[in-house]
C-alpha cells in the first residue's frame, strides 16, 4: 500500500478549485473532453460523492498553506468557488508553486474582476455578464438565420432579372457582394431568376479591374435604360437610391445591403433591409448569409469576398469587428491564394512597361477609337494591361491594342461604347481565321500565323499584314478606310 501512496495522483492537465454549481459544469465538460483532471473541494461529502463516480478528487482547504502539497503540476487551473477572498487566495497560492499554470478564475463581483487579474489569473470571468454576452451572441446568431432564411424565400419566389446595382466606383467590397448576392440567387432560383451586375462610374484602381478580369465577374454599365429592363433592383455597399449612386431617390429598391455609418439614416424602404453599420464590410454581411444558409462557396464568390473584407477593413486595420475577421477565416480555405495574390499585387515587369510604353506611343486615334501597335511581345498578357490603360484616353471609346508573339498575331480590345458588343464585333471579324470573341467591353483574338508566311523578323511582319486584319474590324464597326495607313 505505501507504494501506491508513493505514485500518487497521476498527472493531469487539468485541476479544479471549487466543485459547487460553477465547478459542476466545468466537471460535466471535462468530461466530455476526456482529458485528466483532479476536483479539488473542501466538502468532504461532496468529495465522496465524486469519487464515487470515478472522478478523481480531493479534500483541501483553500486557504490552507499546504493547499498544493502532493497535488501534480497542472497546465490549467480553474478557480471557481463563490467567495471571492477564497479565490484570491488560491490563485496566488498557484501562481507561486506552478507559475507556469494557466489560471481561469470566477469573479463573484464586478470588483473582483481586476483584483483576480492583479493576482496572476489569465482569464477572470464574471457569471452575470457572460449570461448576457452569451445571450446576445446567441440571439444575434439566430436572427441572422432568420434574416438569411427571409432572403433567401424573397429570391426563391420572384420570376424576371434582379439588377444588381454596385455603387458609383465600384470597390472590392461592392463587387465582391453583388457576386455573393447573384449566387445566393442562383442557389434560391436557379429557373426563374437571372441576375445582372451593374456599375456606374469606373471600375479604377488596377487592383479592382484586375479582380474583375481574373475572377470573370460579367458587370455592365448601369443606364436608364438598363434598369428599366430588370424586374427586381438590388443595392449592394450603398443605403439607398441615389446614395452614391445616380438613381433618382423615387426609385423602387427590392433589397439594400449595406454597412455604412450614414446607412443607418437612410429614409429608404424596400422589401428587404440590411444595413450593419457596426460591420467591416458588406462582404461581411454576404459570407454570413452564404454560411447561415449553408450554399457551397465557390473559390471566385470566396477569393472576392476575402478581398472585399480585406480592403474595405485596409487589411484588418480599419472599422474591423471580430465577425469580420471570423468571416475572413471561415473564407479563407474555400479561396485561391494564387488568384489573391496576383489581384492583390499586380506586378508590372519590365516588359509591362515597356509594352505599356509602345501602347501608349505608338496610339492612333480615328472617331473615338484607338489603335496601337506594340510590335513583338514575349508576353501576351501585357496586352489586355495596355487596353485597360488607354480606353481611360479622352475620348477614346474602343481600345484595340495588338501585337505579334512567335505563333501568333494577339489582340486585346476595351470598349465602353454601349451600342457595341466588342466580343461579337472580334467574333465576326476574326472567327473564321483564329479565336475571337469575349464580352460587350472587352475582348481578345488570337490570329495563329500559320495563316501568314512565317518571316524571321516579326516586327516587319506584322506591319505587312496588319491592314487587311485590321480592315475586317474596321468594315464592321464602320469606319471609314481613307485613313487606313494610319492605323
Ligand atoms: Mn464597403
């Protein structure tokens, strides 16, 4: 028998200080957790009581010198009896044995609170007030639910398009949110609903036209007219029509989501209202619904959102709430990093620039359209950057950019004017000798040279050939040949 006495208590991880209600429910789960622990009381009864269901315990009074004598080092203590002199003095009796040990205290007033934190206790909580933090979490958690559940059944019923409108200048959040919003659609109504993403203004910074091209986010130029087209109208990082945005005030909005401070004070009214100005980002607002209704994210809808999150919040810096960041988290293993990262740093190499460079020297410009040569490139994909740039030219309409790799004569095009669909203008031009198509504002050709003697200096080439390619476009479109010799 001494040599049992000798081995003592096995070690634990855990030890509790106080098996009264509080220490009760610790014990309850501990035990779920199926971690060791040692329960200790100064009940004797309660005591037996414990070990007699096998739960490892043991007499002691608190503020008794010897209180850890023959009790292992633990990692975690939990001091929980409800007399607050009593825990104080069991803390610092922890703290100065096992000063490693994390301890996890119960304040039995609102006082007790920093005197158990000035002792050493890690965490010092206060029943009370965790009640009511719980309950509102708790209730905060369910009424998203709701809400999701509402949103989700307006979609689910309505037969037509849902325009959804970005605000003036579209942002990541703005853009990322009308994505979000036109999947919850596509998951409440897949037959009867078809959704339209609008802007106005321009989508500006590199970053935000990079996001649009590498996550092929199909937006469209909001006008009158456009709107006039759809049966529902939603507003997306923007409180209400004509709030940063060039609606009229009077028109009928189905859904407004938004999360600006002001938002609150906006007198519109529409079917369906959620405004959170506590909120981070709108995208916060979208990845809640996704996940309260439990519609599998998609990496574009997931990689846009995170960034819509991140640059609204200037990386977590700014307006930022803890459900942003658990939004960001709940995101971030559905995304590409890889896409992330290139729309978040847009490199501009060498040749970029000096693409750039000939793109912008070499432009002729003949009623609002804009034609530049860069020559040879080794990089196809400096061309749609150079397009991008210079359709931002006053008065330039429709850029068309091209160039001349080894293989083949590369075209990339921007258009802005609404009367074309430069995607089907490419397709007509150019379908029969390459691949041409792309969307209503911008779009690409690919002209192998198989087509073309396959001359060493490619340079010379293409100026030798480009007339009659670039003739095909210009017929179509309707531009006048004299100048021809000037493209
Ligand atoms: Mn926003």
């Amino acid at each position: 028998m001494a040599e049992v006495s000798q081995q003592s208590a096995p070690r634990v991880k855990y030890a509790v200080f106080g098996a009264g209600i509080t220490g009760y429910n610790i014990i309850v789960e501990l035990l779920k957790e199926n971690a060791g622990f040692l329960v200790i009381d100064r009940d004797e009864q309660r005591v037996k009581e414990l070990r007699d269901r096998k739960i490892d315990a043991i007499k002691k009074e608190f503020h008794d010198p010897g209180l850890l004598l023959g009790i292992h080092e633990f990692e975690i203590a939990f001091v929980l009896t409800g007399d607050q002199e009593t825990n104080l003095s069991a803390v610092r009796a922890i703290k100065m044995r096992y000063p490693v040990a994390h301890i996890v205290a119960r304040a039995v007033d609102p006082l007790g609170i920093t005197a158990l934190e000035s002792a050493g206790a890690e965490f010092v909580f206060y029943p009370p007030q965790l009640i009511a933090k719980n309950a509102l979490f708790q209730i905060n958690k369910l009424h998203a639910n709701k809400i999701s559940q509402r949103l989700y059944n307006i979609l689910a019923g309505w037969e037509g398009t849902l325009g959804i409108i970005t605000h003036k200048n579209p942002d990541p959040d703005a853009i990322s949110s009308a994505m979000a919003l036109a999947a919850i659609a596509r998951n409440a109504n897949p037959q009867k609903l078809n959704c339209r993403i609008f802007y106005e203004g321009v989508i500006g910074h590199q970053e935000n036209r990079t996001m649009v091209n590498l996550l092929e986010i199909r937006m469209e130029r909001m006008t009158p007219q456009v709107v006039q087209e759809c049966n529902f109208l939603a507003l997306v990082d923007c409180a209400g029509p004509g709030i940063n945005n060039s609606l009229s005030p009077r028109t009928h909005i189905d859904i407004i989501l938004d999360h600006h401070k002001d938002g609150m004070h906006s007198e519109a009214t529409a079917g369906f209202v959620d405004i959170r100005p506590g909120l981070g980002a709108t995208a916060s607002i979208l990845t809640q619904y996704l996940q309260e209704l439990d519609i599998p994210v998609d990496k574009p809808v997931a990689t846009g959102l995170l960034y819509g999150i991140r640059s609204d919040t200037k990386d977590f810096k700014r307006n930022v709430t803890p459900q942003d960041m658990s939004y960001a988290a709940f995101l971030l293993p559905l995304t590409d990093a890889d896409l992330l990262d290139k729309i978040m740093s847009p490199s501009l190499s060498q040749e970029t620039l000096d693409v750039l460079g000939s793109a912008i020297r070499n432009r002729k410009i003949r009623s609002g359209y804009l034609f530049s040569n860069v020559g040879y490139i080794r990089n196809r994909d400096t061309l749609p950057q150079a397009a991008d740039l210079l359709i931002n030219l006053e008065g330039v309409n429709t850029a068309l950019v091209y160039g001349i790799t080894d293989e083949a004569i590369i075209m990339s095009v921007r258009n802005r004017d609404i009367r074309l669909h430069i995607g089907n203008v490419l397709a007509e031009a150019f379908g029969d000798i390459g691949e041409a198509g792309g969307h209503p504002n911008m779009a690409a050709a690919i002209i192998p040279l198989t087509f073309f003697s396959r001359a060493e200096n490619k340079d010379q080439l293409l100026s030798l050939i480009i007339d009659p390619v670039l003739r095909k476009f210009t017929d179509i479109v309707g531009l006048e040949n004299e100048g021809k010799n000037e493209i």
